[in-house]
C-alpha cells in the first residue's frame, strides 16, 4: 500500500493501514473525501459515517498499545481496555445515528490516517502522546464546536455529550501519565516536543492546507478539565483528530 505521507523524513514512522471490507473506500488525504460545504444536504450524514470509522481507528490504536506492550504496569493496560471499549461503543453510536438518518455503510470515502500515523510510532510514550494528547485533545475541541453548532440536532448533541465525558478521561489519563513521566524522566519534555512536532507534520500532510482551513477556535473548555495547564492550551495549535477537518 502506497503511504498517503509524502515527508521524506517521516516515513519511518508509517506502519501498514487497517483493513476495511469491500463495501468501504479508503481516501489517503483530505481532498480525496466527499468534502460537503457546512449545511449542504448530506454534509451531516457524511460526517457520521467518517466519525464512525475515525472511533474505529482510535479502538484499534489503543487495541494495538495494549496488545504491543504486554509489559506496561497493570494501570496502564487497564486504561488501553477500558479505551478501547469506549471506542467500540462511540463507532457503534455513530453507525446507529448514521444509519438512522437513512445512511449507508461505504457510501462515502472513509480516511485511516490515525492509524497509519499513531501506530508507526514505537514506544508507548510516543503514541499516547500522538494519540491522546494531540489527536484526541484536538477531538475534545471539535466536540465543543459540534456541541455550538448543532443545538437544533438533539440526537447529535447526545451522542457528543456521552462521547466527551468519555473522551476528557482518555486525554487526561494521558497528561497525567506522560506528567509523572516527565517529572521522573525530565529528558522526556524533548520527546514530547519532537513527537509532538512529528505528528503534526504527518496530520498536516494528510489534510492538506484545504483540510485545515477555517477552523474556529473551541473555547477549549474540556482542555482544562482534561488536564491541560492554561499555558498549554494557549501556546497548542494541536492538530484535529476530526477527519472531517474543517468541520
Ligand atoms: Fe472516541
Ligand atoms: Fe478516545
């Protein structure tokens, strides 16, 4: 399978996709999606169906941590399960929405980016701090926007509501984690800024300067509560695990 990152530098951090069943196409960037304008007929039903499959990258990241580092302290593999039924249980929210509304599995194109990225990483410090920290933080702000922009949706707001308790401990479990770490092992904070680094570039050229375009800022209310100082959460321009990008 051709890798749908292009830096040079950073493909050593690819690792093979999942796979995805016949019914289902798999886009390798942003534009290749079915990208509706906000408000256009399907544009919801359309971020139903990709959200799905980005709930089932985040089960199978953190399904793959669990499985890949079997000697992780007994806290930790915990977390790993517990996360990964929680993401079970978001994909199948937004399978039941999506199908509610008429939709049709595969009907449109689906990324795996998460996947491709977070698992091409090698040790357990650097995908919690891809998978958690940056993606799933950047989720926690779309969340929030989801929630301000579609007040007139009460199905949706439920489902972002459950999703976000759930979602504030994934990202907090995380900080606080990677925190001890950090203060144990203070050569981590390099890790941290040099993954964090990484992972951007690798998300940017997924998107495209298309894909990222337009985002408004989230009041980032949950970044607090899920452990980030106020420091972070000015100085993070975190990259969206939204794949609907500009959503
Ligand atoms: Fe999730
Ligand atoms: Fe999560």
């Amino acid at each position: 399978v051709t890798p749908a990152i292009s830096t040079d530098t950073q493909r050593e951090h690819l690792a093979s996709l999942p796979l995805r069943d016949k019914r289902f196409s798999v886009a390798r960037r942003w534009v290749e999606c079915n990208n509706l304008p906000p408000g256009a007929p399907g544009d919801i039903e359309e971020f139903l169906h990709r959200q799905m499959n980005e709930e089932v990258n985040s089960l199978e990241c953190s399904a793959k941590s669990l499985a890949d580092f079997p000697d992780s302290d007994w806290e930790m593999q915990l977390f790993l399960a517990r996360q990964s039924w929680d993401e079970s249980r978001h994909a199948v929210a937004f399978r039941l929405l999506y199908e509610s509304r008429d939709g049709v599995l595969g009907a449109t194109p689906i990324l795996n980016f998460q996947y491709e990225i977070i698992s091409g990483f090698t040790t357990l410090l650097e995908r919690l701090i891809i998978q958690n920290r940056s993606f799933e933080a950047g989720g926690l702000d779309a969340i929030e926007r989801g929630i301000d922009e579609n007040a007139s949706d009460p199905d949706l707001i439920q489902l972002y509501d459950s999703q976000l308790a759930d979602e504030i401990l994934h990202v907090r479990f995380a900080n606080d984690w990677i925190r001890r770490h950090c203060a144990k092992k203070p050569v981590t904070v390099l890790t941290l800024g040099r993954t964090y680094a990484a992972a951007v570039r690798l998300f940017n050229d997924v998107m495209g300067p298309e894909g990222v375009a337009g985002v408004a800022a989230a009041p980032a209310l949950s970044r607090v509560e899920a452990g980030f100082t106020q420091a972070e959460i000015e100085a993070s321009a975190p990259p969206s695990r939204d794949g609907s990008g500009s959503r």
